[in-house]
C-alpha cells in the first residue's frame, strides 16, 4: 500500500486532527515502529506501521462497516435541515465524516441500515446485478386474500405502471392485521407500500431485519449501532 503522512493517518481515522498531530508531535506523545515521531510530515505504511499515541495503539482501518437500527422518525441521509439522520445517532467512537447510508429506508421504516465509507462495497450490494436481498417485517391494516397474496409473490403491477420481480412473501401472524415477512431483491421508493396498495391495504408498520445473509442484531436497541464483524461482511453479498 502507498504511504501517507502522519497526519493524514491520524485524521483519517478521525482521532486526532492535524494540529492536534503536531501538538501531539511536539510533546513527543507518538510513536511509530518504537521511535518517537518528531515531525508531522513523515511518511509511513498505514498497514504495516505500529502507531501508538500516548502508548495507546493505533489501528488504521481504511473503511468501516456499521450496522444501525434505525428508529420512526430518522432520514435516510448525510444531511437534513429538518430532520435527525442517521449518522446524527452515530456515536463519535465510531464516527468518520465520510460515512454514508448504504440504501435507504423511509422515514418511518424502522431496522438495518448498514453505513459505511466504502463506495466500492455499496455499489456492490445496491447493484440491481447483485440481488442483494432485503427482509421486512410489514403490518397491514386488513386481511388479504390468498389469491391476492400469489399476485404480490408473482410480481405485482403497480399503480404507475411498474411491473415488480417476484418476491417471497410469507404470513407470519394471521390476524385482524396480519404480519408477513417479505423478501425483496430490489427497492423502488415506498415498493412495499406501493405493493400492498395495489391490494387496497396500507401499510402499518414495517421493519427491515435482514441484508443478504446478515440479520438485524436481536441484542442492538434502537437507535444504536456498531461495527459489523469481517464475516458479516462478507455475508451481506450471500443472496
């Protein structure tokens, strides 16, 4: 891997800003390789150099990886002048500037949402080629019929003239609204809503539990999130 600066290193990991690197510089609080650093400028092997600041190690992690359960009432986006986003609910621990929401849910959807700063990787599991799949929980206000049920699964026909792909559709709480679970290998604005609506139902409640192989942490609250672990990763594009 090419070099980089010190203090590039440093605040690309959002620990130390580059003044705060040349403060820490001058108090001889870094080291690199065992040797104190005594200039800002030096050039160094992010993968392979031992860092420590304050005789803490610094690990470099070129990108990283979250998984967050979105609250009601979040957005979507880097930035709103309205409402809260999802990166207002990332803790600074784990803050980087450059992260971004990988796909969307809607304001009022609830569940997994994976932010990372790593383009690559996005576009890899938003890809349309990728089938990446996605697994909700929706509520609906009323019963369906069977045969209404076999249209959604075959690829229903919304209002706008939109034909969706198959998706897999099962009943999982059979009552005065009943609770499916719905797997989707696409995500068009408000598909699930628009689906159910093309039925004459709406939608009171839905919760994204899955990305590709990876479920929603049972044990992550609300309004929380952490890193996902290298095997996860590498599940999220398991179709």
């Amino acid at each position: 891997m090419a070099t980089m600066r010190l203090d590039r290193f440093f605040s690309s990991q959002e620990i130390l800003s580059r003044k705060e690197v040349k403060e820490a510089v001058r108090k001889k609080e870094i080291t690199v390789n065992g040797q104190i650093a005594n200039k800002i400028e030096m050039q160094i092997d992010p993968q392979t150099a031992q860092v420590c600041y304050k005789g803490q190690a610094v690990l470099y992690e070129p990108f990283i990886y979250l998984m967050m359960n979105k609250p009601q009432g979040v957005v979507c986006a880097t930035e709103d002048k309205i409402h809260k986003t999802v990166l207002d609910l990332v803790p600074k621990e784990l803050f980087r500037s450059d992260l971004f929401p990988a796909g969307r849910l809607d304001k009022d959807t609830v569940g997994f949402v994976l932010l990372t700063n790593d383009g690559d990787f996005a576009h890899r599991i938003l890809s349309p080629k990728s089938h990446v799949s996605k697994r909700y929980e929706v509520r609906i206000d009323g019963r369906i019929t069977a045969q209404e049920e076999e249209l959604l699964r075959q690829g229903i026909t919304l209002a706008d003239g939109y034909v969706c792909k198959p998706c897999t559709l099962t009943l999982i709480d059979d009552c005065e609204n009943p609770v499916y679970e719905i797997i989707l290998i696409e995500g068009k604005y408000h598909q699930i809503k628009r689906m159910f609506g093309s039925v004459g139902r709406g939608v009171l409640f839905l919760k994204r539990t899955h990305i590709g192989g990876v479920e929603l942490d049972k044990n992550l609250p609300e309004c929380r999130c952490r890193k996902m672990m290298h095997k996860e990763i590498d599940q999220i594009l398991c179709k």
